[in-house]
C-alpha cells in the first residue's frame, strides 16, 4: 500500500517455494489477528467487520490509518478466510 505518509514502497510479494520445499499455510501469519463483526445502528442490513490490530500491540505515535474494503459479492463474512 502507499498512503504518502508512511512510506512509498510496495509490499513485496512472498516467493514461492522451490521444489521439495514444504507449502506454508498462507493465512498463519494472521491467525491471531482479531476481528469483530459489528452493524451500524444496529441495523443488520449495516454489518461491517473491525479487524485488528493485534491485542498487544502499542498505538504508533503518529495514530492508526484506517483501510476500507468494499468487497463484491454478498457480503458474507467469507472475506475473513
């Protein structure tokens, strides 16, 4: 991502493993990463997800950003996995 302040590099793509290398669980780097789905007003039709930060992680000084997601589809909580 680039949001101008925090920097201007682009997230590198992982590599792939050669060969005999054993396949990593591509989602084990977030499996403790803590989300919460919630409704605007209470109103169902209003449901959105809050995901992370971790729950020891310290505020950065400069604030938290705030990234939003509008996927496609139904909306369904499958966006998570």
């Amino acid at each position: 991502m680039v949001d101008g302040i925090r920097g201007r590099d682009f997230a590198k793509k992982a590599e792939e493993p050669a060969g005999n290398e054993p396949q990593l669980d591509p989602l084990a780097d977030v499996a403790d990463i803590p989300s919460q789905e919630l409704r605007a007003a209470g109103d169902a039709d209003k449901r959105y997800f809050l995901i992370g930060p971790k729950k020891e992680a310290k505020p950065p000084t400069e604030g938290y950003g705030l990234v939003v997601i509008m996927p496609g589809g139904d909306g369904s909580a499958d966006i998570l996995s």
